[in-house]
C-alpha cells in the first residue's frame, strides 16, 4: 500500500499528460490489473470499483466467461478476429439481431453502431434524411453524447456546450411527475413549429439520475404519432427498457441483460431513406458480443429492472396511441 496515487502512477500519469488529452479522466488511477469488482493499481493499491466496469455494463473484470470468448476468438477454430462487420457479412451479428428484435417494436430493424454517440448521430441522420432540416427536440437535462450533432441536444452540463456551435433546437422541460404544469409543453410547440424529431432520455444519467414520468413518455408517444414525428430513444446509459419508440438508440441492455454493443433500432418507414447510398457512420461492435451478451442472464436482473424503473416504462410505452 503507498499513498495515492502511488510513485509509478504518478509517473505514469505525468507522461500520459505530457502525449494525450486526458479530459475525461477524473482520478490518477493507473490500473493494472482487475477481478470482479475490485481493482488493483501499479503501485499495488487496491479499489473497489462500485460501478464493475461502467454505465450499463456492469461485468466487472476478468470475468472468466469472457475471457473464454476473448479466447475463442483469438483461437484457430474461428480464423480471424472479425472486426469489420459492416464491409462483410458476420453470422454473428444474426444471432444478436434476433435477440434485439425479440424485443423491440414489429417490424423494425436494427443497425450496430460503435458508440452511444454515434447511435445517437445515425438516428437523428436517419430522421433528417426523412423529414428534412428542421430544428429537432431534446430536453432540458439530457445528455446524448459529445460530437457536435449530439452536442447539439445535449444540456446536461455547461461546461461541455462552451464555445461549440450547434444545429437547430427546441428545448422542453424534462418532466418527471404526472402532476407537472409543464406536461403538455410538447403538444404547443409542436402546434407552432415544424420539427424533424423528438428526441430524449428515459432515466437522466448526467443531468441528475432522474426518471420520467409515466404520462409524459406517454405524451411523447401520442403527439409524436399525432403529428408523424419520428420519436428517438436514447437509451445508451440506461439500457433497453421495452421502449416503444420510432428510433432507439441504445446500449444493448433491457432490464438486466447486458450487451457490450451500441446499435439503433428503426421502424422501416424511417429507414427507407438510407439506401444503399446513403452513408451512416460505421464500425459496429465486435462479434464476440454476441456470445458476451448471454453472460446477462442472471440473479441481477430482477434488481435492475427495479434500479432503472424498467416495469414503469414498459407500462407506459408499450400503450400504442
């Protein structure tokens, strides 16, 4: 045990500063090494890691069945590492899509995306490309990613919208009682002006962990199919919960089940307009996820539909207008 951060930490960290931007690192934590949720530094300090690893993937470290994929992939038997999924056709990405449309909206598709941000991008791509350049919604509190089109609906913390240009938006109040004065804000300003999309979180993550009302994603729902507005989920860092939306944008966990691949799911309405010249952004996630997802079917999940409000969702969303 020394004092933290230790001698080589300190070290390395000082080095790292001097060759790379180091803007999203809170704590001079070098790790080293990791099992379960404890972690050990070079300098031997040990932590414990209260998030297991981070957001919606809270495997841990070295957990045994996926270093057992990690393995298998790197083995003879599977050839080659396949990373470029979307140049090739991958087997793998059938089996994880399945998986994904079992719970998602009839008739939808999906499309396997690098990054929360990204999924983010490509959905608001996909609906522009449909209903033109017009300003889109977000609300107050959201965050949707940092590059500069997610930027744009993101208002979770001042400090990372400083000096950045954006493109059009109109802001609601993110509503988290059925009682709000504010819960029918949507239906005025749609009333008023034409918009591309409606675009949200469930569960605020950096805006204050704070959850939606029951009668607002119900409101979103309504107008969005009264006034045939593309309705986007964001649902990177708090997971899939049953979301009955025009376009997700998502992290791969529904209730519990966790997968480490981004993507965004799509009615085909909306996705008509991305033809085969049509470019979204690529490299989607690593196959080996789709055997790493499966490692989500256990005693947690029933405690994280509780902790992400997983029952009040699909209650409220799947109640089609």
């Amino acid at each position: 045990m020394t004092k933290i951060p230790g001698p080589k930490a300190s070290r390395i960290v000082k080095e790292f500063k001097k060759l790379s931007y180091d803007s999203t690192f809170t704590y001079p934590l070098v790790i080293k090494t990791g099992c379960g949720c404890r972690i050990e530094d070079v300098d031997g300090n040990k932590f414990l890691d209260f998030t297991s690893n981070i957001g919606s993937c809270p495997l841990g470290y070295s957990h045994p069945e996926i270093l057992e994929v990690i393995k298998d992939y790197c083995s003879t038997k599977n050839g080659v590492h396949k990373i470029a999924g979307q140049d090739f056709y991958c087997e793998e990405h059938i089996k994880i899509g399945k998986r994904l449309l079992s719970i998602s909206k009839k008739n939808s598709k999906v499309f396997f995306i690098n990054s929360g941000a990204e999924a983010v991008e490509n959905a608001i791509k996909l609906a522009y490309k449909k209903m033109g350049p017009l300003p889109g919604v977000s609300c107050k509190g959201d965050f949707h990613g940092r590059t500069l089109g997610a930027l744009s609906f993101t208002m979770s913390k001042k400090v990372q919208k400083t000096n950045f240009p954006e493109l059009p938006v109109k802001r609601i109040k993110f509503c988290t009682a059925d009682s709000d004065p504010q819960i029918n804000q949507l239906e005025s300003l749609l009333r008023e002006h034409k918009v591309a999309f409606i675009l949200t979180e469930t569960i605020q993550g950096e805006g204050g962990l704070n959850v939606a009302s029951k009668l607002f994603i119900q409101n979103l729902r309504k107008l969005a199919y009264k006034f045939k507005i593309p309705l986007i989920f964001d649902e990177v860092d708090a997971g899939i919960g049953g979301a009955v939306a025009d376009v997700v944008g998502a992290r791969l966990q529904r209730l519990g089940r966790t997968f480490q691949v981004l993507c965004i799911t799509h009615l085909p309405q909306i996705a008509s307009v991305a033809d085969r010249h049509y470019r979204v952004e690529k490299v989607p996630g690593d196959p080996t996820h789709t055997t790493i997802d499966e490692l989500a079917e256990d005693e947690r999940r029933d405690e994280l539909t509780r902790m992400l409000g997983g029952e009040q969702f699909i209650s409220a969303v799947q109640q089609e207008p």
